[in-house]
C-alpha cells in the first residue's frame, strides 16, 4: 500500500495563509493597507521575520503590494481555485523563508568554522585569501554577484576536512539561490553598501582560522551570520520610515 506523504506547511506558509483568508473574508479589501508589521506578528505570536516572510509569499502570488515608503497594500482577492491550487503547490513546495535559511546557518556554519580552526591546512588558507580577493575586486567593480561570498563560505566547510559538513553547507547555499523567496527579498534592496562590512567580517574569520582559534572562528561566523539577518531585515524593514531611503535610493 502506496501512503502519500506531504510535506508540514512552514510557519511562514501558515501565517500567509491566515493573512489570505482575512483578505478572502474581506478583513483586509482590495487598496486596504496592512496592519504593521509588528502588530500582525503580536497577534499572531510569532516573530516579525516570520511576517515578513509571510508578506513576501503573498506579494509573489500577486495578492498585496509593497509600496515604496508607505507600506504593504492588498492588491487582489484570491479566487476559491486559486486558494486550492496554493494549498496543493504549498505543500509541494520546499521554499526556506530567507530568515529561517539564515538561522539555521548561523547555528551549522558556526560550529563547523569552529571545527575547522582545528583542521585547517596552508593550502586552506590560501583559498580563503583567494575567495576574500575576489569577493573584494566584485565590490569595487559593483559587480552584483556574491561569487566570493559563497566561495569563502564553501572553503571553510572544506577545510573542515569533512565531506558531510561541506555537503550540508553546499546545500544550503543550493537551497538559498533557488529560492525564490531569497531572490524577492534582494530585489527591493539596491543599497550593497553593507557587502563591505560583509568582507570585514570575513576577514575576521580568517584571522581566527589563521591562529587555530576554533572559539574565535565560532564567535566570528555566528556574529558575521547575525549581522547578515539583522542588516536584510532593517532593509527590508517597509514599516520603518527610512525605508524608501534604504531600498530606493
């Protein structure tokens, strides 16, 4: 006997749903402007970035609009069709919020940086440098591919000396440039002035590499990784008034 799994809808997924039936139910009419995001969250008792990762699942469904400086709008009523088809592609769909994404490699990266103070070879530390090169030549050029990022992230696993650590951290950046939550998220952010204070970050964690330091390279990832959430989320923050500042200038 053939039993059909399907995969549990993500927290963000159920919060964009409830949100969809209030716009249904006509709580929130077409040209309505959302409550803030904080309050929805309050209600909803869960984090401000699950919100926002539930704002960006509706606005790549067409249903609510985010408007530079203003605020986020609802844009259209989803059809009964409409909302069965959701449901099923939902629950098909494997798409990380970029703020979960974020989390959980804060959690892995950190400590697999910490391991690989511990194992890290001459030839290791040469890639890094080399990775940090080309992650630096991209920003002064304004290239606006994060090549040398991901470069620099992917050397630390393998210099883990670990195959199984090194695939988790493959896919995790796999997972992060398919999203399409990942990809809406960037597009409203035009401001890459924070990629520089992205390359300090990185060259502290090749200090810490560089002394064999596991506690230090530990502390340098995980702080590196929180500052990469915090800063998406200011930026991407439509209730702060400096929004149309940061993402539309």
């Amino acid at each position: 006997m053939n039993i059909a799994i399907t995969a549990p809808k993500r927290l963000y997924q159920e919060i964009g749903l409830a949100l969809q039936e209030r716009i249904q139910s006509d709580e929130f009419k077409i040209g309505d402007r959302l409550p803030p995001e904080r309050d929805i969250a309050e209600e909803m008792e869960v984090s401000r970035s699950v919100v926002r990762e539930a704002i960006i699942m509706l606005e790549l469904q067409g249903l609510v609009e985010v408007r530079k400086g203003s605020g986020v709008y609802v844009n259209a009523k989803p059809s009964a069709d409409a909302q069965q088809s959701q449901l099923a592609t939902l629950r098909a769909n494997s798409d990380i919020g970029p703020f979960e994404l974020l989390q959980a490699r804060q959690v892995l990266e950190s400590q697999i940086a910490s391991f690989a103070a511990m194992h890290v070879t001459k030839n290791d530390i040469g890639r890094l440098r080399e990775a940090l090169d080309t992650e630096r030549q991209q920003l002064e050029t304004g290239h606006g591919d994060y090549d040398g990022d991901e470069l620099f992230h992917l050397t630390i696993a393998e210099a883990s000396q670990n195959s199984v650590l090194s695939d988790i951290v493959k896919d995790l950046w796999m997972r992060r440039d398919e999203s399409s939550m990942w990809r809406q998220l960037h597009s409203r952010i035009t401001n890459m002035n924070y990629r520089t204070a992205w390359l300090d970050d990185h060259e502290k964690v090749l200090l810490a590499l560089q002394r064999r330091d596991p506690e230090g390279a530990r502390e340098a990832m995980w702080q590196h990784l929180e500052n990469v959430k915090q800063t998406l989320f200011e930026l991407s923050d439509v209730d702060d008034p400096q929004f149309d500042g940061f993402l539309f200038r």
